[in-house]
C-alpha cells in the first residue's frame, strides 16, 4: 500500500520504509573518516578511501562527494592522493576541508618518507579540485606518530584554529594564509572533568584496547566547531574496547574543555573505529559518521552514514542511534536538466571510475544491478529519456523504473557498441507511459543474451524531457 509522506512541505510517494533505506550514502567506494562542508547551498564530504583486504587501515587517497538534497550524492572522483605530496610515503588517513576567501583547503595526514606521521595542506579555486601541495613540505611534523585527523574552524573573528592528535590533543592558530603558524603548538591538558576518562602513563594503544575499561577517554578523530557562541570538540573515545562519538564543549576556542558524553555508543557499525563531523544545512542538524556494514566491509572497509537530530534546549547533544533509513530528502530533484549518472542515492553491482576526458562516471555495471535516485519530480508528465553511455559490446540494457526495481518502467535502452567502454553516446527512448509528481528512479541493469557476470556499459549521465 501506498504512503504519502510530507517533507518539508512536500509530498513524496513511497513504497515502505525500506524503499528509504539510504546508509551507508555511498556504495560504489568504501568512504572512512566523512568531513562535511557546506559551499553555496550545497553540501559537500571528504572522506578517505579504504582499501579492503588487508588488516590494517590501508588507504592511498582521498575522495570527495556532494548532495544538495542530503539524499542524492554526486563522487567527484579523487582530486588528491598520495601521489600530490612528495613528501608522503603511506597511510592517507582522516582530512578536512574549509573554505576561506575564495579558496578551498583540505588539511591531510600522512605518513612520510621518514616514517613518521605528519599533517599537509592541499589548496584548489574549486571545492571539487584539481588541488595541489599547498607548500611542497608538510604543515605540521614532529617526528611522531600523534600527527593524525586534522579538524580546522575559522572563528567570528577570522582566527583560524587546526586540532588534531593521536591519544594526545594539539592546537596551533592558523595564520591568515592558512598554511603557517607563528605559535608553538600546544597540548590539550586531559582530564576525567574534559574528556571523561585519563591513561595511565605508558600504556600503548593496543594495551588499552585489550586490558583497561574506561568511562571515556581521548583517543583520536577531532571535530571542532561553533554554535551559539559555545566551542564543540566532539572525537572518537574509548570505551570497553571499541571506539565511541564524545564530545566536550568549552566558551573559549582553545579551552578548557568540559567534557559532555558520548554522543554514539554501543551500535552495531561492525567497525571498531567510528569518525565523525556535525553540521547544519537548510535548518537541520546533521552528524556523519561511518560504518562497517557495506558487503565485505568491516573495520578495515568503512563507509560514510549519516543520522539527523536536533540539539536539546541547553545546547546538548543527545544520544544518536544510527539507522538504515538515514536521512530524508530536503529537496527535490529535476529530471529536466542533465543530471550525473554518479548522482546516487543507492546502488548495487557497479561502481565508478574517472577519465580526464568524461570525468566521473559509472562503471562496472553488471546484470541485477541498479542505480537509485530519490525524489525526482517529473511535474505533469515526460515524453523522453537520455542517456549517455559507452560500450565495447552489445548486450547491455538500461530500463527506467518508478519507486522499485520491478516498478513501473518509462524506458528501455539497449545499449550497442558505441566504439569503446569510455566513448560515450547519447541514446534516446520514448515514453508512452504516463507519469506525474514525484517518485524514486531506478536505472536497472539487464543483459541480453549474456552472462551475468559480464560487464555490462558504462553509464555518464541521463536526462527526461517534458511532454
């Protein structure tokens, strides 16, 4: 049976809950450590890219993706990796990004060719890249390992604040460039009153994963922020040998810190590590964070979710429990404009690649698998449906269906050699089928005549026309 549900004043069509199903938000890439940004209206998450497979963190770049609905997000690829920094040898762990003055700077760590940690700042006019090394050297090297998850926040005033810490937390004022400081840098003091648990001295990490038990202490994943004039230092804590959210506020930027609680706790994300950013985008309070949960996934595998809530009155933040459903649309989607075919809110059996030709596009696309976009709203009615997609065999169909995979279809495709896998051609399908309002689109992937294995086209973007 059919439910209307009204979302910021508009009506959407869904099947069951199930059909909302949105967490994890990617699919196509394994997403760890989501650092949110809103640009002009949109919202933006850089996250790391884990490579699964090995038992370790084991990742060589960083990926970007942006929603203006919070439901449908477009991959713009890997705008920086290893690779970008000569100076960087392995481990591309936890980032963040900030706009300042026209300028995007996304704050890195990596490991360097003297085997230490280190922390570097790549620059770009674009949210979205190309960025390069900012400075050619790291921004921030010790030679230690507590160099890791850099989180930056520019203050009312203009000042600019990096944190970041393994086990230990630091700060240094960012000068106006945003690549240099005058400062020494500065250890936070931890306490049980400013972060809720206390190490005893010299226990290592994996000593205090296996032996010691705690409220809550301190561990790595900083995220710094401002709201209503209170400073927010939410990070990944330790408790019972699993990482959880906390968070500690304080009126002062760089403390003291009064610890608040944990804002994530004891839920099922199959991954023994959980890092997160908070945010506010068209009047909603959103936390990101990641999970363990895609196929083949787990600690060593982890993917971007997202939950929303609302403050309480005091300015706490409650407890968060994350869902499959995620999040809802805060917009509608037009099908009358060229829309990305990596604009996805969900997918199954395919992923993505990137030329410097095509850019972004979907690749990989075998037999039973779909692409799900939510919320499109198709007004009175559509006459046409492209799509732009490339082949080095025939065999492959594109059918458009409403609200399921075995909804009603609009279009059928079947997609012939084009000249090769990345020469893209923009085919056309009439549609006779009547269709109003707002739905989900699926785009299912079918075969004719071939095994399910193979693959199948790939797919760069898709359009409907009016009737």
């Amino acid at each position: 049976m059919k439910k209307i549900k009204i979302i910021n004043g508009l009506a959407f069509c869904s099947l069951s809950a199930n059909a909302f199903a949105q967490n994890p938000v990617i699919q196509t890439h394994f997403s760890p450590d989501p650092a949110p940004m809103v640009y002009k209206d949109k919202m933006y998450v850089y996250t790391g890219d884990d490579i699964p497979g090995y038992d370790f963190y084991y990742m060589t770049k960083w990926r970007v993706h942006s929603s203006e609905d919070m439901v449908n997000w477009t991959d713009h690829g890997v705008p920086i990796s290893l690779e970008s920094f000569s100076w960087a040898r392995d481990r591309a762990w936890a980032a963040q990004c900030v706009q300042r003055d026209g300028k995007f700077y996304w704050y890195i760590c990596a490991q360097t060719v003297d085997n230490n940690m280190a922390i570097g700042v790549a620059v770009s006019d674009s949210p979205t890249g190309p960025f390069k090394d900012a400075l050619g050297k790291p921004l921030v090297t010790t030679g230690t390992w507590d160099n890791i998850d850099p989180t930056v926040f520019i203050d009312d005033d203009g000042q600019a604040y990096l944190y970041w810490g393994n086990s230990k937390l630091f700060y240094v004022k960012l000068n106006k460039n945003m690549t240099s400081y005058d400062d020494k840098i500065t250890e936070v003091p931890q306490s049980v009153e400013a972060f809720g648990g206390l190490r005893r001295p010299g226990k290592s990490e994996d000593v205090l994963q296996k032996q010691e038990k705690f409220n809550d202490v301190y561990v790595e994943g900083p995220w710094f922020y401002k709201r209503n004039k209170k400073y927010y230092l939410m990070y990944a804590g330790m408790t019972d040998r699993t990482e959880c959210l906390s968070y500690s506020t304080s009126s002062s930027p760089t403390g003291p810190w009064k610890y608040q609680g944990k804002i994530m706790t004891d839920q099922p994300t199959n991954s023994f590590t959980n890092h997160g950013g908070i945010i506010d985008f068209r009047g909603k309070s959103y936390l990101f964070y990641h999970t363990g949960l895609l196929p083949g996934a787990g600690s060593y595998g982890r993917s971007t979710a997202i939950e929303e809530f609302k403050y309480n009155a005091d300015g706490t933040i409650p407890k968060i429990t994350m869902t499959k459903e995620g999040v809802n649309p805060v917009r509608i989607l037009n099908p009358y404009q060229r829309n990305e075919a990596e604009t996805i809110a969900w997918s199954e059996k395919c992923s993505t690649s990137e030329n410097k030709k095509t850019g972004v596009f979907v690749s990989d696309i075998r037999v039973g698998g779909y692409i799900k976009v939510r919320a499109v709203d198709f007004g009175k009615g559509v006459s046409e449906f492209s799509a732009s997609v490339a082949a080095g065999l025939d065999g492959g169909i594109l059918e458009v269906r409403l609200d399921k995979t075995d909804g009603q279809k609009l279009a059928e495709i079947e997609v012939p050699r084009t000249g090769g896998w990345e020469e893209f051609k923009t085919l056309t399908s009439k549609i006779t089928e009547s269709v109003s309002g707002v739905h989900d689109v699926y785009f299912v992937f079918k075969g004719k005549n071939i095994t399910a294995g193979r693959k199948l086209f790939n797919f760069d973007h898709w359009s409907f026309q009016k009737k």
